[in-house]
C-alpha cells in the first residue's frame, strides 16, 4: 500500500523513479528519498526486530537518531552491515536485508513475551548467565548470540576504495544548517580560511521544513543564496554528504565524507577520511528531537513528531493516514498542521501541559484539531502496527483509559542540542530548566595548544531555540571563531524573527504515577531495549553513577551513543535517586558522532601498501627464483629458495651442505650501515660499544655489543674503521633505524659538545656474503682486488673494484666459514649478484635464505639478538665477557651490569645442549629442577633460546641458558614440552662446529 | 657505473589528475657540519653552484641544488655521474673542518608528481598543509608519507619531486599512484 | 593528536611526525653512582597531574631531539625548546608562570 502523498516533497523528484529491494521485496521510490523515506513511501512501517526481545520496530526517526532501521546495505564484497536507513540516499538498485529479524520481519521465532522479558532485566548478561560457568560456552553465548543478531560481518573483501585527506583550516563549520550556514558565512567574509561540512545531502537542514522565514523570504529561499555566495568565495570550501565525526586535541577533526554511497560502481573512492588540522571549530550541529516514554512507545507507527513532519514535508509520504500527536511542548504543533495540509487526519493532540492556546496550538485548534491537555497516552494498541491509543489524564496512574483510533503516533519530549562534538575533546554542558535540556556551557569550551576555547557551538547547538536567535548566535559564533584564528569579523546576522512558543513542560514517564506494567513496556532506549523499569531496577539494586547505570542496563550504547535515549534516561536515573537532573550528569559522548567505515580509517593502507614493505637491492631476482620469504620487520628476506618439489627443511638442509663444502651467497643487504665520523668518534663508540672502538687500527673490523642502560643487551655487529676519524657501524637488520635513533639521542641530548656526525648509509649499499671454502676463488675468478689471506686477512677490510664494480670487502664470518661480505652501492648490488652467480658456477654457488644463516651461526655458537636475547639478558649470561673492556671506566649499561642481581653466580648462562637421541630440543623449552614454587609450579632452571636440526652434524643442536650451566658440562638435565612430553639433553660448549675456528681464518 | 639501477627502474603512471614517474638516477649527498663554519659555504658553492639555504630551503642551479634537512646537514643534489667526484671535492675542501660528507644516492628514491592534482596526491598522504599559501617553491618539507619518511619539493611549474628511502620505493610508488589515481577533491585554489 | 612546533626546523609538527621519548632533564648516572641515584635515573618518573617536561624527536622531519613544556591535564603546551639544555630555559619557565601563577617550578 503506497503512503506516498499526490503532493508535497521538496526533496524527492517524480520524474526518476528507483527500484529498490528491501527484505526480497522489490519496490520503488523517487530521487532525492533516502532508503527510510522509500520504505515508508512503500507502506513498509516494520523494518526490524528490536535486539534482546525481537518485537517489532519501525522507523522512528528520520536522521541519524535512528534506532530501529538498521538495514545491511548491499550483497557480496559491497556488502556492509548496520547502516542506517534514514542517513542512506536510495539509489536504482539499492538492496537491503533488515538485519535483526531471523527467520523472516512479519514472523519471529524469538519475539519473547512478557514471560521471557522477565528473564531479560537490567544486567541480565550479568545476573543470568554467571552460573553455571560452563553454559557460557555451550548454551548462553551461542543463544545469545543468534538472539541478539546485530548485523552479520561481510565474507568478502570490501570492493571500495577509501582514501584520507589532509586539511588545514582556519575555521571548521561543522553542520549544514541555517546555523552552520550564517557561522561559515561569517568567517568566509572575514577571509578566513573555512570549510563547511554537512552529513546529508542538503543545505539548510530543519528551517525549511519548519516554515522559518529569513530576511523577509522563505528560508529555501535565504539558504539557496547563502549557499551562492559562500561558493563565490575562494576561502570557504564547501562539503555535504560529509559528517563531523570527531573533535580532538589541539584543534584536530574528522570529517568523514561519503564521497560514493549514492553512486555505488562509479569508481569513485567511496568514502574520505579528512584529517582535519583547524584553529577554530565551530559545531552547527542542531538538535535531536526526544521521544516520550508511554507503554508501548516502541510500536511501529510510533514516531518523533519532527520525522514526521520531515517525511510528510520533504518526501510527500504519509508515515500514517490517522495521527495522535502527543506532545509536551508547542513544537508539536508544526507537525499537526504539517499533517493537515498534507490531508492527514489527527483526531486529537495529547499535550501534558495543563494549558495549551499558543499561537501554533490555536492556529491547530482553529483548524479543528482537538487538544486533550493535561493528557496521557496510557498504552499504544497493535503489535506489528499502531492501531491506536488508550488516552488517560497526565497525573494519574493509567486507569482505564479512553480509546481513540489512528495508525499513527507522533510523539514530541522537547529537543535536546547535539553537544557529542562540543563534548568530544572536553567542553562542558549546563542544564535549562527552561527546556529540560544540557547545553555548552561557553566558559567551559575545549581548549587547544595555546589554553585557547577552540570550539564554539552555533544555532540550536547552543541552545538558541528560536530562528532570529539561532541566526544571532551562529553569527556570533563564526565572528569569534574567526577573530580567534586571527581574522577581523563582524558578527552580522540574517534577520529572523522567534516563533511565539509557550514554554514546554517536562515529562519523563506517562502518566506520571505510571504502575509497574505500564512502565516495563516504556522503552527509552529503542536499540538496546532498555526500559523505564529497567533504570528504576538498576537503582533499587543500588547504582547511582550514570556512566555505571549506562553499562549495566545498556543505555545509549553502541551506535545510540547517548542520541534519543539520554536525557529520558538521566531524568528516570535522578527521579529514582531523587536527585537533581544536572547532579546525575550525562555519560561521556565519545567520538565518532555516528559510526564511519573502517575503510576510510584504514585509506590507502591495503592489500600491498597496508605496510611499508622493504625491499633489498636483489628483492626481484628472489620473487623469480622461488623463494620463500621471511619477514624481518618491514624487511621481506629469503628464508630459503625451495627446488621443485623440495620442502623448507630439505631446502634448508641443501643450502647449509653446499655452502659448508663449496660456495654459498647470502643477501646481507638488510644488515643496518652507520658511518660515525669526528674527532670523538672513538670516543662515542667507546660508550656505545661494551668494548673499546677507539683502538681498532683502520682497515680492520672488530665485533662490538650495545647494550641500553639498564645493561641488557640490546644490539651486536662488527665495527669497521675507515680511517682515523670514520667508523662503519654494522647493526641487526631490524635494528638501524633504532640504533641510529639511539646514537643520535645520546650525541643530541647528552653529549652535545662531542664532535660526532652520524648517517644511515643502510640503504646505500646492497651487501652480499659470499661465503665457503672455494669463496676466495671466486672472487679471483671475478679480478680485480687482492683477496689473499695475507693482503685481506681474517677481520680486515679492503676497498677497490671487483670485476669493475666499486666494493668493500669485508673479511667477516657469521658462519665459521671462510667468508667475505661484499658492500657494493645498491643500485649495482644485482649486477653483481649476477656475476658472482655466472662465475660461482663451477663451485654450484647456491644462494642461501636466513633459516640456512641461522643454522650455521648456531653450530658455530654464535648468539642471535632476539634469540639468545629477549631483553633481560646481558652480555655475562652469554660467555660474552671476551667483548667487555675492563679498561673502560664507562660505557653505556656498565653501572647496571654492577648491580647485585646482574653478578649473581645464579644467573642463568649459556650453554650449548644435544639430546641424548639426536633429536630436536622444542623452541622455548624450560628446563625442570628439583621441587616447586609458591604456586606449586616445578621450577624451572633454564630454557632452550635457539633450536635446529644440524645438517652439517646430522643431530639436532640446541643452545639455551642454564643455571651455572658452564659448570655443569656434561651433565644430562630434562626439557617439558608443550605435550608436557620430558626430553633429556646434555649440556656441551656452544660451539658445535669447527671449535678452534680454523675454517674461517684461512 | 653506468650499470646502476635505481629501485622502480623508471616506473611511471597517469591518473585523472596528476601523473606519478621515478625520476632516475639522482646524485645525492649528504653533508652534515656546523652550518657557520667559513668554509662550508664556499665548498657548498663549489659543489652545486649554490648558496647556503636558509632553514627548510632549497636552491637550485641548473641540475644542481642543495637543500637544508637539519640545522646540521644537508642534502646536495647533483649529476649522477658526478657524486663521487663532489664527495672527494668537499672532502678536500672541507678538510680540518668536523664534517661529514657521504653518498647517499644509492640509499634514495625520487619521484616526480605532476598534473593539477599533484598537491591532492600529497594531501592524501602527507599530514602538511599543502595549500600553495602554506606551500610552495623553494621550501622543503621533511614528513611522513603514508607511514615512511618523505621529503618534497615543488617548482614554478607547481611539479612536486619527492624523495624516500630505496628499499620502500615500491611502497611509496604505489601509494602515490593510488593517490593519483582518485579524482578530484577540489579543495586547492587553482594556483 | 598534538601539534608541537620543532624548535630546530619550526614545523609545526603533527604528532605523527613524531617520536615520544618519556621524560626530559633526566640527569644519567654511571659508574660510581649509589644504587639510589642510578634507581632514580633509571626508573623514577614523575608522571604529574599538570606541568611536565617532555622529549620528543621530530623523526618524520628533521630528525632532531627537542623538549616540550606541557599540561598532561589540558595538554596546554608551554613552550618546546632545544635538548642541549640540563633545564627548562628562563623564557620557558615564565610562560608556564605566566599562565599558571601557583605552579611551583620543576620538582
């Protein structure tokens, strides 16, 4: 049945028709209707289960308020759930599923009755389900969550595009409306640099569907010129369809910009992230119209008067044929005569007030509207639909009640000012009594870098209620906003008269002496279905706090956030604490103001680019010669180079072999490069390195340690002299930019008098280990530079070309093999990776991954940082004394290394460990003592830190700490795995391999 | 040296509005001193014909330029070909002076933004003002570009070139195309 | 999200931009420090309800250590400053004082 009026609709446009589909039902509407207006055009009132009783709800609302019509917009990878009817445009083809209403909208297997909801209270998910605990798993949690079936998470990559964009302002508007418009016009004029956002698609946002007049003409009028000579300016940007989503610290926003909804598969990124930097914030934000709370005021057909009035005036749609109007406030009114010019019936206005003959309630009267004042909706009738309303007096308890029939209910508690962005970073509210309602309280404004109020509320956000003062105020707002930031203004403002109103009178709970039946069917909070007897409940059971009363009933969460169900809320909390409204105080309003996409959280960070990816000089040649990758922070290193139908292990196994007995080639690229030069380089060094730099002869390399000041060990790498006054500093791969970070540190903030220059050259040179016994003949095969053992001996290095390209050869050895690293400037590292390939060919040079590195620095003993290292251990626990000057009065961690626990003979110490049947020690494995501990835990007595099969040895080999493990040489001692399976491995040196090191130094 | 590769190896790519290209191999050096020593300017001036920039400034002449990076170091711009030759030449001039002169070439990558949109593929990724008011020839800015560090410039022609690290250029190619490749924001004054 | 400006380059960081690195003016004891002082260089951190005295470093920019006077209750910034300093600088210790006349100085 369409509800669709012959006239009237500012916004829509009969001339484009669009199909749609709601719950499988193909349907129709017109351009410019947003899926909710589409929907109630259609007859379509029911368009949810409500979350923890599945009865059923119909749109309430016609803005971001809305609680009920949360639809899942789109199928497949376009799918995306909990989407708000009312803030989606309808566009040709637009599909949506209502997403609480398992199996079907008209029938629902969980819509529970009086008997269930007895068994839902507040704090149910606390009371109910504690015990017995293992239901939890089995029988709560699965039921629950079918039952309270929010939108379904999408099984698809999303399609879309996001992007964020970067934007500098002067002064931010945020809010479209009469308001927002006069604030950005304001400052547009006063030069500065301002952007105006608005979330919907339309400037001007309620004035027009109010009748507002501006400077003598009608407000669509005023807004169409407003909005002309804010485009002419050059330094007003201005953006709909995009929300003000946060405010924060030091003056920064999000303003989160729907770029594509409307126009799915036009390529067009489908949501923009601003990243708003502004000096000044002005929030325009209107206010939220607030329900009334009668039994059964949930029931589809029961609606805000003011969406009402919105659907009738800027759709055409009858949201129903027959309308109560019940109402505390003159406000209503506009929606009763909007409904009768529209040809709508209302057979009577339900106003709370003892007294009602404004100027909008006579003008209703005259035109033969009834008025029942000091009335009461007792109940609503209809389940799936109002069928009508049993009306009783105000002050009572309900009684009979008199019926009266209709299809419809608007309903009008007064309106609340949208505070969320004023409060968001800080600002604070006041309470009028005038009309019941928290507002910015200006002398308590969000304040920014400089201890300056950074934003500033306009229009109705203020509280200003009447047209003439809205325009005053945003006025206002945007001059000060503007002179703030640095700009002369004038807060000139359009002329508007405020509409005569006769004050509102609060009403919380209707009737006011309401019994217990009628309250548990007063719902505040339409979304999470929390009632009126549900706050009175939570006191009883002794909560005060709002923000604790909030999480135990579920008030105002999730997407609510405090917009229809707060202030009824706080105003049921203080009556039943018999406290003051403002002395409750309202729950924080945290941002975003609606929920955004984590699409536009995310932008360009996806797929390839969601990390920085970091690739060596050679990164293209391993992609083509079947590596498998291993990730080292944001570097991507081979970990091995798999052969067709070779596994990992097999692959490992061969590249350890090859290089052992002939040639192997390592892409060392990632290794970190620091050139530290100046007269007190040494020096510097010499605190920065547990050993002494400064007397390393030039042309030579020597292994250094770095550790932090609390004496744990925390880099390692060899040091190359360059000449007198440079150092090259090798690091860890992931650890150049810390390191380089750390050296900077200390040679800017503590010895900046010291004459020391570092740079980063990690990324400078590609660096390639060629390493094994035929390694030297290799690089003779290629010409070019002497690298016998007499002109480049074991921990030396030379400079010079290699077969024409410019190297420094380092003669170090991570792998007890005789070993050079080739440095080479990255942009000719493949190059020469290419020949040594080609030339290695008669020695089957095989190129190895990491896991093959890591295996033969383990059989030779050697610690890894980040293995044998976890960032509690020191230099002593790892037989590292050789690389500690005693000589040094200072060096960086040495006074912590002094400290008594750090000398304690009981430091656990490392030590190589082999199985007694050559099998492989699990990683991470804790070694058991004798006896437990407090918790009656076995003690443990050491741990496996580095574990791998030996292809070289044929057994596994393992290296670990053990307490006074060198002591215990030869001593068997037992290892828990995870299967809690004992593994008996004896202790041994470290060194596996080669122990005297003659292979490497030949 | 002539074999050298730079880290895309001359990706390009178009969009609606802009146009993203690696520019090739660039001579850079890095050139870290106290910045009042007498002889830095004169061996700057030899190097790249320029004078000592100002804070976040950057000079040019013809193919040669030099930037300020840090109240300690900068960054000349020079030939390729010619980098080694710059560095053994400031050495020399910059001798018995606390200095530290370094080829960085092979550590960098830098691209070029063009087109009407240039500024919009910068402000998608860069957290800095990049309106021409807040921005423009003769200024560097040492940022964030998406999440590594970036420097850029512009020219007269309002053609942007930026600079990362070698090792994330594939990163930062694909972030600027994908910035590129979006359509207008509108929200730069035409300059 | 802060905004500090870099007291080297003068850009107006994004805090983004930037690298914390915890408190500032710690004096560092080494070898031949008692167990207390090396304790307090170590470890003990003011961590105040107001004024506090900070280190970051501008690492997506110019790369330089600076300092940084700000309210950890309005993250009102007082001023930020070059690290090469053992204290706050007079010009920074009179505009906390300028704005807050009770602030006592640094502990």
């Amino acid at each position: 049945m369409s509800m669709r009026l012959e006239q009237g609709g500012r916004l829509i446009n009969r001339e484009k028709p669009l199909g749609f589909v709601f719950d499988s039902n193909r349907l129709k509407g017109f351009e410019g209707d947003t899926l909710a207006s589409a929907l109630l055009g259609a007859g379509k009132m029911l368009v949810n289960r409500s979350y923890k009783y599945h009865r059923p709800r119909g749109i309430v609302a016609s803005g971001p308020e809305e609680p009920n019509a949360l639809v899942g917009l789109g199928q497949g990878a376009w799918f995306e759930p909990d989407q708000r009817a009312t803030t989606t445009e309808l566009f040709d083809g637009l599909t949506a599923m209502p997403q609480n209403a398992w199996p079907s909208l008209g029938f629902d297997v969980m819509a529970v009755n009086g008997w269930m909801s007895k068994f839902m209270p507040a704090g149910f998910y606390y009371k109910t389900f504690i015990w017995p605990r293992a239901f939890w798993k089995h029988v709560y949690e699965p039921v629950i969550r079918e039952a309270a079936a929010s939108g379904r998470p999408p099984q698809e990559p999303d399609a879309d595009k996001y992007e964020h964009f970067y934007a500098f302002v002067d002064v931010l508007v945020v809010g479209g409306g009469i308001a927002g418009l006069q604030a950005a016009l304001t400052a547009g004029k006063s030069g500065a640099r301002v952007l105006l956002m608005e979330q919907t698609a339309h400037w001007g946002g309620r004035a027009p569907v109010d009748g507002a007049e501006i400077d003598g003409k009608p407000a669509d009028d005023w807004i169409a010129e407003t909005l002309a000579a804010l485009e002419a300016m050059e330094n007003v940007t201005l953006r709909n369809r995009t929300m003000g989503a946060g405010v924060f610290d030091h003056g920064y926003a999000l303003g989160y910009e729907r770029v594509a909804d409307h126009t799915p598969g036009d390529g067009r990124v489908r949501h923009r992230l601003w990243r708003i930097r502004a000096k000044q914030i002005v929030t325009a934000t209107g206010a939220i119209e607030r329900p009334l709370s009668f039994a059964g005021n949930d029931v589809p057909g029961v609606m805000l008067a003011s969406a009402m009035r919105d659907y009738v005036v800027n759709y055409g749609v009858a949201p129903g044929r027959k309308v109560v109007v019940v109402t505390n406030n003159d406000d209503a009114y506009r929606t009763v005569l909007a409904l009768i010019d529209a040809g709508l019936e209302v057979p009577v206005v339900v106003d709370a007030r003892e007294r009602s003959d404004g100027p909008l309630a006579s003008e209703a009267m005259r035109r033969g509207v009834a008025v029942e004042c000091g009335a009461a909706i007792m109940k609503v009738k209809g389940k799936k639909r109002v069928e009508g309303v049993m009306l009783c007096r105000g002050n009572g308890t309900g009684g009979a009640g008199a019926p009266v029939e209709c299809d419809a209910v608007a309903m009008s508690g007064g309106w609340s000012p949208v505070v969320h962005l004023w409060s968001h970073c800080g600002g604070k509210l006041k309470w009028s009594e005038e009309n019941a309602h928290f507002y910015p309280d200006p002398s308590r404004a969000p304040t920014g870098a400089q201890g300056e109020a950074f934003v500033r509320t306009a229009g109705i956000a203020s509280g200003a209620m009447g047209t003439g003062s809205v325009l005053k105020d945003a006025a206002a707002a945007g001059a000060a906003a503007s002179r703030s930031a640095g700009f002369k203004a004038r807060a000139a403002a359009a002329k508007a008269a405020d509409a005569e109103e006769w004050p509102m009178k609060p009403v919380w709970v209707m009737p006011e002496q309401a019994l217990p039946e009628l309250r548990s069917k007063m719902f505040l909070d339409f979304q999470n279905d929390v009632k009126v007897a549900d706050i009175q409940l939570a006191v009883q059971e002794g909560y005060e706090s709002v923000e604790l009363t909030k999480r135990y009933t579920t008030l105002g969460m999730a997407n609510d956030q405090g917009k229809l169900s707060n202030i009824n809320g706080l105003a049921i909390l203080a009556d039943s604490l018999g406290a003051e409204i403002p002395q409750v105080g309202t729950t924080t309003f945290r941002p975003p103001y609606q929920p955004i996409s984590f699409g536009s959280i995310a932008g360009e960070a996806r797929g390839e680019i969601f990390q920085p990816l970091r690739r060596t000089p050679m990164h293209d040649w391993h992609e083509h010669n079947g590596v498998a990758w291993e990730p080292v922070g944001h570097w991507r290193r081979p970990y091995c180079y798999p052969k067709p139908g070779e596994d990992h292990e097999a692959a490992v196994a061969r590249e350890v072999l090859a290089t052992r007995n002939s040639l192997g080639l390592l892409d060392a690229s990632t290794l970190g490069k620091l050139v530290v030069k100046g007269p007190d380089a040494g020096r510097f060094l010499d605190m920065l390195y547990t050993n002494k730099m400064s007397t390393l002869k030039p042309g030579k390399c020597r292994y250094g340690l770095m550790c932090n000041e609390n004496g744990f060990l925390s880099d390692d790498g060899v040091v190359a002299r360059l000449d007198e006054d440079t150092f090259l500093c090798h690091t860890t791969s992931g650890g150049a930019d810390r390191i380089h970070g750390w050296m900077e540190d200390w040679l800017q903030c503590e010895w900046w008098d010291w004459k020391v220059y570092v740079a980063n050259v990690t990324e400078q040179w590609g660096q390639i280990a060629v390493v094994g016994p035929n390694a030297r003949k290799l690089l003779e095969k290629l010409g070019g530079m002497d690298v016998s053992k007499e002109a480049l001996p074991f921990m030396g290095w030379v400079e010079g070309e290699l077969d024409g390209i410019t190297v420094r050869i380092f003669r170090i050895s991570f792998s007890g093999e005789l070993s050079y690293e080739l440095a080479v400037p990255a942009g000719e590292a493949m190059a020469l990776w290419s020949k040594l390939l080609v030339a290695g060919r008669e020695w089957s040079i095989t190129p190895y991954g990491t896991e093959a590195l890591h295996i033969m620095r383990a059989e030779k003993g050697f610690i890894m940082i980040g293995d044998e290292t976890d960032g509690t251990v020191i230099p002593q626990d790892l037989g590292l004394g050789w690389a500690i000057s005693k000589k040094k009065d200072d060096y960086l961690g040495k006074r912590a290394q002094e400290r008594s626990h750090m000398v304690s003979p009981d430091r656990w110490k490392l030590v190589g460990l082999e199985t007694l049947d050559g099998s492989v020690l699990p990683d991470g494995a804790y070694a058991v003592g004798k006896g437990v501990n407090g918790n009656g835990q076995r003690n443990t007595i050491g741990r496996v830190t580095s574990t791998y099969m030996s292809p070289t040895l044929g057994k596994g080999i393992a290296m670990g700490l053990v307490h006074h493990g060198p002591d215990r040489m030869g001593e068997v001692i037992k290892f828990v795995a995870t299967d809690e399976s004992v593994i008996e491995a004896k202790i041994v040196s470290p060194v596996f391999y080669d122990p005297d090191g003659e292979k490497q130094d030949v | 040296m002539s074999d050298a590769v730079t880290a895309p190896k001359g990706a390009s790519s178009v969009g609606p509005v802009a146009q993203v290209e690696e520019r090739g191999l660039q001579g850079m050096v890095t050139l870290r001193a106290d910045l009042s020593e007498p002889a830095l300017a004169g061996a700057v001036k030899a190097a790249t014909g320029c004078a000592l920039p100002e804070t976040r400034q950057i000079l040019y002449n013809g193919d040669r330029a030099v930037a300020w990076m840090s109240p300690d170091e900068l960054l000349l711009l020079v030939p390729y070909v010619d980098t080694v030759d710059v560095v053994a030449a400031l050495e020399a001039a910059l001798a018995g002076v606390h200095h530290l002169a370094v080829d960085v070439s092979d550590a960098r990558a830098s691209f070029a933004i063009s087109g009407p949109g240039a500024r919009e593929v910068l402000a998608r990724l860069c957290p800095v003002d990049l309106s021409p008011v807040a921005f423009g020839p003769g200024e560097i800015r040492r940022t964030r570009l998406a999440q590594v560090p970036a420097a850029f410039w512009t020219d007269e022609a309002g053609r942007f070139t930026l600079v990362c690290f070698r090792s994330v250029a594939r990163y930062a190619f694909d972030a600027l195309v994908g910035a590129a490749s979006g359509d207008k924001v509108g929200y730069f004054q035409e300059s | 999200m802060l905004i500090l400006q870099c007291p080297y380059c003068g850009i107006q960081c994004d805090e983004t931009e930037l690298a914390p690195g915890g408190e500032a003016h710690l004096k560092r004891y080494g070898p031949g420090s008692t167990d207390e002082e090396f304790e307090a260089y170590l470890f003990e951190r003011k961590n105040p309800l107001g004024v506090h005295f900070e280190r970051w470093r501008h690492a997506n920019g110019c790369g330089k250590w600076f300092l940084a006077a700000r309210s950890t209750t309005t993250l009102e910034v007082f001023g930020t400053y070059k690290a090469q300093t053992t204290e706050p600088p007079a010009e920074i210790v009179a505009a906390i004082k300028a704005k807050l006349p009770d602030w006592e100085g640094r502990q």
